[in-house]
C-alpha cells in the first residue's frame, strides 16, 4: 500500500507568499490585502443566493401584520356574546334538570 502524499491545502498555500526581491525579514502580506475592494456601480446586478432568499422569506413571516387587515367585532358584541351565551346554556340546562325530577 502506498504512503499518502501531501497535498497543498490550496492554490493560495502553493503560491510563495514573498516576492522574490523582498528582504530576507521581510513578512507577507495577508492575502485581504492583496485583492483590493470595488465598489458596485449602478448597473451591478446583484448575485442570487439561496441564504439571501431564505432571510426576505423570513423577513415576511416576521413583520408584523398590517393592523387595518384584520377586522374585529365592537367591544360591546365581544363583551355580551359570551355573557349572554353563558346565561341561555345556563337556563336551558337548568330548565332540563327541573323535568327530569
């Protein structure tokens, strides 16, 4: 069975990080700052990305809702309802026990 050979981690680790004209003390750059930054411009279109869709799809679950959509029934309907409600279960329950005897 053969040995396992190292391999590089990757093209950037292969590459020498000093010049070859550089002091011998010299250290490298970190690798942030040999690619520089670009600013987007007006026609940059941006790139489709799966956690960017998955975060707008949360962002709509987690906005609160629009309070005028949903319409509620007045104080004083919600108020009476279970109260009158309650009332005539009570009265049809006690009219039956009193036949029953």
């Amino acid at each position: 069975m053969p040995a396992a050979q190292p391999r590089p981690e990757s093209a950037v680790s292969a590459t020498p990080a000093v010049p070859p004209g550089a002091a011998p003390g010299a250290r490298p750059a970190p690798a942030s700052a040999s690619a520089a930054a670009r600013l987007a411009d007006e026609l940059a279109v941006p790139a489709p990305s799966p956690v960017h869709q998955l975060q707008a799809e949360l962002a709509q679950l987690t906005a609160p809702p629009d309070p005028d959509a949903e319409q509620l029934y007045p104080g004083w309907f919600r108020l009476a309802f279970p109260l009158v409600s309650s009332a005539l279960l009570w009265a049809a329950i006690l009219w039956g026990a009193s036949h029953l005897l």
